[in-house]
C-alpha cells in the first residue's frame, strides 16, 4: 500500500511539472503554474522522504536541516532580488542545480573504488556523464552570473585561439572518461577527480568567449545542461520523478535555446563559438563620427504621443535597469485614455534571459494581448505613428539588415525605422550590451530622449497630465 502511495505521488508530481510548465507559456497563467509545480515538488519530496529504504540511508536530520536552510536561502532570495537581477539569480540557481548533480555522482562513484560496490558498465556511463554535464551547468553558469552582474570582462578570461582551448579540453575529458570505464573497478578514484576537475574547468572555459548579446541563449543552454544532469542522477538514484523532471527541464531548455537561436538567425554552434558579444563592428562604426543624434525635449515628445493615433513602446534590458516596467505603465494608462492605441514589441532575446521582457511588464500589470511577439509587431510598425524605445539597442539596429560587415548582420530586428517617428530614451549614446553601434540613432526619424529611463518617464508622466 506504501509502494503505491509513493508511485500514485510521483505520478501526480510528475503530471504537476507538466501542467505547471505549459502554464508558464503565458503570463497570465505563469503564477498559478509556478505554484503547480512547487506542489509537484513537495509531493515528490514527502514521497522520496518516506520510501521504504534501508535504514542507515534515511538520516531525516540531514534531510531536514538541507531543506530548512535552502527554503530560507530560496525565500529571501525571492524577496529581496530586484526583477533587474533576475537573470543573475536564474544563473545562479541554475549552476547551484548542476553543483548538486556532480556531488551526487562523486558519492556514487565513491563505494566503488573504495569498497566492494560493483556498478555495470552503464552506470559508469551515467555517472560519468552526469559529472561532465553537472560539472559544466555549475562553473559555466556561475561565470554567467559573474559576467552579467559585471564582475569580469570578457578580455580577462579569453585566451588567443580560445575555442581551439576549448575543443581540446573536451576531447582530453572523454579520453580521460573513457580511460575510467576501460579500466573499471581496477582503476584509480585520482582519475575521477582530475575528471570531474577537467568537467569544472571546461564549463568555466565553454562560457568564457560568449559575448553578452548571446547571454539569453547561454543560460537556457545552461538550464538545459542542469535538467539533462538532473535526469541522469534520477538514473542513478532509480527516482522516477527526479528522472521525470529532469527531462522536462532539458527538452525544454534545448526547445527553447533552438527558438532563440532561430530569432537571431544563427545556429547555436554559430553562437557557441562565433559569439558576437564583445566586440564592435568597426564596419557598422564607421562613419558615424560626422553624424548627429538629435535629441527631443520632454513637452514635444508628449504632445506627439498625445495628438498620436498609434504608439508601441520597445522594452529593453535599460527599462530593467532604471526598474521603469511601472512608469511605462502608467504612460500607457495615460495615452489610452486619451484614445490613443498602444502596443508592445517584444524581441525573444531582448533582455539578459528568456521572456525577461515579459515578465518586468506582467509585473507592472500590463495586459498581455498588448505584447506583440517579433513577427506581429513588424508587420504592424509601418502604421506605427510613434515607437518609444526604452533601453533596447541591439534589437532594433537596422545595421542587421544593411550592413554585411557587421556581426549581427542576418539576424532579425525589430524594424522600428518603418514607424514614422522614433523616440529613444537612453543614457547616453554607448553602444549597447552586443558592444556595437546603432546607426539607429542618427536617423532622419529617430530623435533621442537623454536621461535615465524611469526619471524620464516620470518626467513625461507630468507633461502629458499638464495638457
């Protein structure tokens, strides 16, 4: 009756996951599938917490004290982490996931070299594999942390020739990995630590050349890492729900990670190691340095959006930054009362992580039919009769579709210049986080709105009121 119980949970977990992620597909339901699939979890919890095992495995105290203490790191997490820090701590969870995986195939493969454990062929496999793929998930998404919080520059970790470095690395890994299953119970427990080292190293060094704009793609690859080391570790452990989803996290991230890819029009080995994010484009610079930005000034910038019929604003990782996802909101509320249509044109990859857009603008409670995905909202930018952008660069750079020099050439922007007037609210005239410059603003269309994103807002919040 007990086995039953536990199987009936792990079911019920496992139909959890599913229904709890395909309601994140869509912000409006996202929050009740986050809570699905935390009872999925919980239920696969008190379920593994109570299986029938031998004894000595079940030290409860353990058990608890690790939950305890990961419930509160999780809650104040949630609490205190600014929507602006999102990507970071999705990183950072992400690698602490994989961390998890490589402790747990280290442990397996300890009685085995030091007692008279016997494990097959394939287990070593799936134990081998979950140290190389939680290995890289870790140290790879801990320096996406590092990267996106500003801690390190790419120029610092990079070395001459850094993917050759790489491919290296990796082949030295599997030889060593298959040196460990040839050898057996005969080896030496020394090799498995020089290549769960080896595991370690390459994450850190497969992330370290990505340029920024690529970001997005590199955490939901990461996260799919972490689910496949998640599955491979419920192999180990026999845990169908640990199994389950770790599946679903790996189809998912590897679904999503293609998509994006799809987005920029690049391949993922493309972004893997030809990674355009640290770099400008001296071809899309040039000749730059005799143009002019012109700027305009908060009273005409609200009379065009008053006296419009049309407006879409274009979010970018600056509205995340000044934490501006509200004041636009408020902007909005404004220009529809006064009758005037307002959209939002959403960039899969704008943003540090996937659907980062989304979810600042779900926050401040903006009607999700609003949001138009890349292709919609091109098609409806040429009866456009004003588009904001507010902190987003690289996704509107007309240089993708002019400039074959460039490296983001091919990939697909929004085609903001299409509108009859543009309004871009920056901080100054640097480049974006791609590292190049955006011809975009020198435009006969485009007038800038200097200032920081949300004081800007609120500033123009004040002018409309006035009118």
């Amino acid at each position: 009756m007990l086995t039953f119980a536990i199987n009936l949970s792990y079911l019920l977990g496992a139909v959890l996951f599913v229904v709890g992620l395909r309601m994140l597909g869509s912000p409006d339901t996202a929050r009740k599938g986050n809570i699905l699939a935390g009872l999925g979890m919980m239920l696969a919890i008190i379920a593994t917490a109570v299986e029938p095992l031998d004894n000595s495995s079940n030290n409860y105290s353990w058990i608890i004290a690790g939950m305890g203490v990961g419930g509160v790191i999780g809650f104040i997490s949630a609490k205190k982490i600014q929507m602006t820090a999102m990507p970071q701590m999705v990183s950072i969870f992400n690698g602490l996931g994989g961390a998890c995986a490589v402790i747990l195939a280290f442990s397996e493969s300890l009685p085995y070299y030091t007692a008279d454990t016997v494990l097959n062929g394939g287990q070593l496999v799936i134990i081998l594999s979950t140290l190389l793929i939680g290995g890289v998930s870790f140290t790879g998404s801990i320096l996406a942390f590092a990267k996106l919080e500003g801690l390190v520059r790419d120029e610092k970790i990079t070395l001459p020739y850094h993917n050759i470095f790489n491919l290296v690395l990796l082949g030295i890994a599997i030889v060593l990995g298959a040196l460990i299953f040839m050898q057996g119970a005969d080896g030496s427990l020394m090799l498995v630590l020089i290549f769960t080292a080896l595991s370690l190293l390459y994450g850190f060094s497969f992330v370290a050349p990505i340029g920024g704009a690529d970001m997005p793609v590199v955490i939901s690859l990461l996260n799919s890492f972490t689910g496949l080391s998640a599955a491979a570790a419920g192999i180990i452990y026999d845990n169908q729900l640990m199994l389950v989803g770790g599946i679903l996290v790996g189809a998912s991230g590897t679904i999503l990670t293609v998509l994006m890819c799809n987005a920029m029009n690049r391949s993922l080995i493309n972004v893997l190691v030809g990674g355009f994010g640290g770099s400008s484009s001296g071809s899309t610079a040039a000749g730059s340095g005799d143009l002019v930005a012109r700027e305009v000034s908060l009273n005409d910038a609200s009379i065009q959006l008053n006296y419009s019929q049309s407006v879409m604003f274009v979010p970018g990782y600056g509205l995340a930054v000044a934490q501006a996802q509200k004041a636009i909101k408020e902007v909005d509320d404004i220009l529809e009362a006064n009758g005037v249509d307002v959209k939002y044109a959403i960039h899969p990859v704008a943003g540090r992580m996937p659907g980062h857009m989304n979810v600042l603008l779900a926050e401040a409670d903006v009607p999700y039919p609003k949001l138009l995905d890349l292709e919609d909202a091109n098609a409806a930018l040429p009866n456009t009769d004003i588009v904001v952008i507010v902190g987003a660069n690289d996704v509107v750079n007309p240089a993708a579709e002019t400039d074959p020099g460039s490296p983001i050439y091919g990939m697909p922007v929004l085609k903001v210049w299409e509108a009859k007037h543009v309004i871009v609210l920056k901080r100054s005239m640097k480049p974006g986080y791609a590292g190049i410059e955006n011809p975009l603003f020198f435009h006969e269309k485009t007038r800038m709105l200097f200032g920081d994103a949300k004081d800007s807002l609120q500033k123009l919040i004040t002018e409309l009121k006035n009118q």
